[in-house]
C-alpha cells in the first residue's frame, strides 16, 4: 500500500511524496499560515520595562509608610514581570524552525510557559497570604493617601499592559500573560480602596483585609488557567473540540466505513495536530480528496495539522485498484 505526505513550503506551495508504490493513501497537510503565533514581543517589552520600574517604586514607599498592601502588590507584581518574560520567551521559541530531532519545532514551549505562569501566581498567592496573616498579628498602621497615589499609578499601568494582550486570548501563553496583569489591575483597585477607608476612618485593619479578598479573586482565575495548561501538557485534546463530532464527521465523507486510531492533540497554545485511519474500500487515487478532508478539518474544527491514513482493506487489491 502506497503513502503520500503533502506538506507546505515557506511560500505556502504543497509537495506531494510518494513510495513509489501508489501515491493515493496518506495525507499529511500542515495549515500554519492561520494558526501561526501573533507577534506580542512589542507588548511584551512594554509591560516587561513597566513593571519593572513599578515594582521598585511600590515596594519603596510600601516600606517606607507601612503598607502591607503596597508590599504585597509590589511582590506579585514581580512574579507577572517573572511570568512575562517567561511567556515572551516561549512565544519567541515557538516560531523557531524545526530541527532534525525538534521535528515540530519549539511550537510546545507555549504550554510549558502556561503552566509555569500558573505555577508562578501560585506562589505570588501564597506569599500574599503568608504576609497578610502576619501583619494582622503585628498590626502596623498604614498611610491611606500613600496608598491611594501608589495603587492608582498601578492600576493605571496594569490595565494598560492587560489591554495589550487583549486580542490574543485563544492562545493560552497570552491568556496567561493577560490574567497576570489584570489580576495586579484588581490587586491595586483593592489597595486603592483600603487606602481610602483608611483614610477617612482610620481603620488600619482593613489593609490586611482586602488582601485577603484579593487573594481569594487571583486564586480563582489561577485555578481555571492550571487546569486548561496541566490538560495542555499532558496532550489532552483542546477543550474547544469535541471528538465524538470530529469522528462522525469523518466517518461521515463519503466512501469511508470506518474511522480509527483517531488522534487529536495540541501542538502548542494555538496549533492542533490530528492523526486518522480511514478504511475506504473504493478510495479515490487522488491527492485532491485527501486535501479536501484536511481543509474540511481546518474549517470546521481548528485543526491546521491534519495526517490521514487512508486503507482499503485489502492491500493485495490496491496496487490493481489504482
């Protein structure tokens, strides 16, 4: 039985390679041009140099008046600056060619960064906890109106870096990049807010408290984030694809009795490959077919990197048959 496996140039050209027996049976169609990373790295330099210069700001006067919020928000701001330089050094790798032993290239390292942005929240999560209960045994009263100058200029520059990963939320590197600055977005409204209470009452516990509440919100969006990029690396099949509907589509095409081996996983945050055997006893000996079931994949599901195996069921026949 023969083998075909189409692939595409970097000018987009489509190459056919056959075994030299029968060239009507395998397909392997790769789409990147719709799937390929979108260019952040301006985004990422901005937010990068951003919060740099804002987590030196904050945690000086955070120390120099008192405030465990302004602290707390300086600290996880550094985690995102972690993260971002992190996520922007994976979507660079992502676009690196492959090689002879990284065939798919660095296209994976998206996930990874995902997970390591998950992981690095965690952390930010758990150091906000740990110094929030300590200040609420060994009260210190903060500067309300400090807090309130200082948490303003960080929400204004959180949102700003959050808007700039706005148009990428399918990629889950980018997601991951974005919930990191809206989650410091909403950590500073909170220390805005304490900041005013404060101020007009004088109630220096409500500092601790809002950090509490904001942990509590930065949790529940890690949460959801670790989840899709734990299922991520462990190739589990994107969760914006159904394979029962996958399946019935292909063994929905005419002149297929039966679909198996069927294989769908994630190449990076963005890309995904399937693989498929389909026995089709009067199979047309054409590369056009093949193609169409690739494109059909594409349109209908997302799936830009598409490998088909195509069997008659009888390989002493197919040599006469074609």
């Amino acid at each position: 039985m023969g083998h075909t496996h189409t692939h595409k140039d970097p000018e987009n050209h489509v190459h056919s390679h056959g075994t030299g027996e029968s060239d009507c049976h395998g397909l392997h169609d790769h789409h990147g041009h719709h799937h390929a990373p979108k260019d952040f790295g301006r985004a990422f330099a901005i937010g990068a140099l951003l919060n740099i210069a804002f987590v030196v700001f904050e945690a000086t006067f955070g120390f120099l008046y008192g405030s465990m919020a302004l602290v707390a928000d300086a600290g996880h701001n550094l985690s995102d600056v972690l993260a971002l330089l992190l996520a922007w050094g994976a979507s660079i790798a992502a676009k690196r060619a492959p090689t002879d032993r990284y065939t798919y290239g660095f296209k994976s390292s998206t996930i990874l960064a995902a997970l390591a942005n998950a992981l690095l929240l965690a952390v930010a999560i758990g150091a906000i906890l740990f110094e929030t209960v300590h200040r609420l045994f060994e009260p210190q009263e903060p500067q309300g109106m400090v807090m309130i100058v200082v948490a303003g200029i960080g929400v204004a520059i959180n949102t700003g870096t959050a808007m700039l990963f706005m148009r990428g939320q399918e990629d889950l590197n980018i997601r991951g990049a974005y919930l990191h600055m809206a989650a410091d977005a909403l950590v500073s409204v909170g220390v805005v807010i304490a900041g005013l209470v404060i101020l007009f009452t004088g109630l220096w516990w409500i500092d601790p408290l809002v950090s509490l509440a904001i942990v509590a919100m930065i949790a529940w969006g890690t949460w959801g984030l670790a989840k899709d990029s734990l299922r991520m690396g462990l190739l589990a099949v994107p969760a914006r694809i159904d394979v029962a509907e996958v399946r019935a589509h292909l063994s929905g095409l005419e002149g297929v009795e039966e679909v198996h081996d069927l294989h769908i996983w994630p190449m990076s945050t963005t890309e995904t490959a399937l693989t498929a055997h389909l026995k089709m006893p009067g199979a047309p000996c054409s590369d056009e077919f093949l193609h169409s079931i690739a494109h059909s994949l594409e349109d209908r599901f997302g799936i830009g990197h598409a490998t088909i195996q195509v069997e008659r069921g009888d390989i002493a026949d197919c040599g006469n048959d074609c």
